[in-house]
C-alpha cells in the first residue's frame, strides 16, 4: 500500500519479518518473550471493524497462520492473542507465545519490567525461522 506507514514506535521496537498477503508481521525485540505483531498494510486504521469484511476475513487467517506457526516453533504452553492500541493507536495484533513459570505468568506481558533486546544475530535468525514456518504454512 503507497500510503502505508508503519508507526515509528512499532518500527523501532520490532524486527521485520515477512510480508504476509495484508500484514507486516514483526517480531518484538523482546527475547523474554517470543512475540509476533501483525500490522496490516492499510492507512489510518484503528479497530479491527474499520477493516473491510475481506480484510476483517484476511486478518483473521493470518493470525491464525502465525500463531500456528509459533507454537509449532516455541513449543509454547499457551499463546496469547490480543489487540490494544491504547499507546500504538495504530491496528495490530500481538501473537505472544507463554510458557509457565515464564517472566510473569500468568499474568499479561504488557508493562512487566523493560525490554531484553535480543542479543546480536539471535533475534534474526529466529525471525528467519518464523518466517519459514508461517510461509510453509
């Protein structure tokens, strides 16, 4: 989309990983915990409603696709799905994969302590390896 923008607070906290048929799907470079965003491509964008029903439709299998693919990928006991928006107005939708006994649970990651970057190529190679499972999905 020529208008698309991804937001600057999403483009500096994540890690690109593919380009699904409507969404950026990012990584956030957060290695406490495995966490996937996708942001769909289309302009000024707030609520999942604002959608057309195919996007709405489109949305929904990619974050399917994904959450698949990172639980196939983590092992994770749980996977958390949520949209917030409250600080990134922006639509886009959080895939976080938990485990039990992980940095807060069960409680949510939102607001838990601050960011453990991922170290040196660690974080790319595992967008590597996400992006090959959801694109073999």
């Amino acid at each position: 989309m020529p208008d698309f923008e991804l937001d600057q607070r999403l483009a500096r906290d994540t890690l690109p990983v593919a380009f699904l048929g409507l969404c950026d799907l990012r990584l956030m470079n957060d290695s406490r915990w495995p966490w996937l965003v996708l942001v769909p491509k289309r302009p000024g964008i707030t609520e999942f409603h604002d959608l057309t029903p195919l996007d709405q439709t489109m949305l929904t299998f990619e974050t399917s696709l994904v959450a698949k693919a990172l639980k196939t990928e983590t092992g994770a006991d749980k996977l958390n799905i949520g949209t917030l928006g409250n600080v990134v107005p922006m639509l886009h939708v959080h895939v976080v994969a938990r485990f039990g006994g992980d940095t807060n649970w069960p409680g949510p990651v939102w607001g838990v302590g601050g960011a453990k970057r991922y170290m040196d190529n660690d974080g790319r190679a595992f967008a590597d390896r996400l992006r090959e499972r959801t694109l073999a999905s």
